[in-house]
C-alpha cells in the first residue's frame, strides 16, 4: 500500500515534467558551455562564449516534429535564421510571401546550422524532419553584442 502512496507524488512530478525537458536540456547545456567559458584567457573570446551559451537558454521562434508550413513573418533587418534537428534528415525552405523559395537548407544525421537572411520582407518557412526541430529568428545586431 506505501508503494501507491509514494507512486502517486512520483507520477505526477513525471507527468508534469515533459513541458519543461526541453528547456532544462538547454539550460544545462548552457550551463557546461558557461563554465568552458571561464577557462578563456582573452576577454573577447570569452564573451563570445558566453553570448553563444546564453543563446541556448532562448525559447526557440518555432519548434515541432515531422513537417510544418510556419505562419509568415517578418523581417526588418539582417536577420540569422538558426536550425537545430534531432533526426536524420532534416529539409527548410527560407519562402516568400508570394511562395518563392529564398534558399533551400538541410541537416544530414542532426545537428545545427544557421542561415542570414539579408533582406527585409515577410518569409515563412516549409519544414520537413524525421524527428523533432527548433528553429530561432535572431537579428544580426543581437546576435553580434554583448
């Protein structure tokens, strides 16, 4: 009967706990590049260190599985689109409004890449994947301070 007992408080803390994973996995991981940081002899190289490990920590723009068509956006100014996918294949067209494709990008086996987008407009973005991805609008001005 303790079993029950103990079993309920642990269920629920399991059942709430997938909201927040993928925010924790960052947040260590953040954590472990930030203490990488620490041991940089030069000032500029540890800042940018520690700008990249604080970009973890950044809820991403869009993030699914398997294939999405997003809502359009826009951009004002020279914007980094980055890209994270955790299954082998991994397909994003950068489109126009008007449905051009701007720029055809992939990730072979998961990883993560980025792509600048130069000009001002409105774009959506069409994502297929064989598993779970995110993906972050950063402007290039953010991206580049402290």
């Amino acid at each position: 009967m303790r079993i029950g007992v103990l079993a309920s408080p642990i269920a629920a803390l399991a059942l709430s706990m997938p909201l927040g994973l993928d925010h924790l996995a960052r947040a260590g991981g953040a954590a472990e590049s930030m203490r990488s940081c620490l041991a940089m002899a030069s000032d500029s190289e540890r800042l940018r260190c520690y700008d990249r490990a604080a970009r973890r920590l950044t809820e991403p723009r869009f993030a699914g599985r398997l294939s999405l068509v997003t809502e359009r956006f826009d951009i004002s100014q020279p914007t980094w689109l980055r890209y994270q996918s955790d299954g082998a294949i991994f397909v994003l067209y950068l489109k126009t409004a008007d449905d051009e494709v701007v720029q055809n990008l992939h990730i072979g086996g998961g990883g993560e890449d980025r792509y600048l987008i130069e000009k001002a407009g409105t774009y959506f973005l069409q994502i297929n994947g064989s598993e779970a991805w995110r993906v972050w609008l950063e402007p290039l001005q953010a991206a580049n301070t402290n």
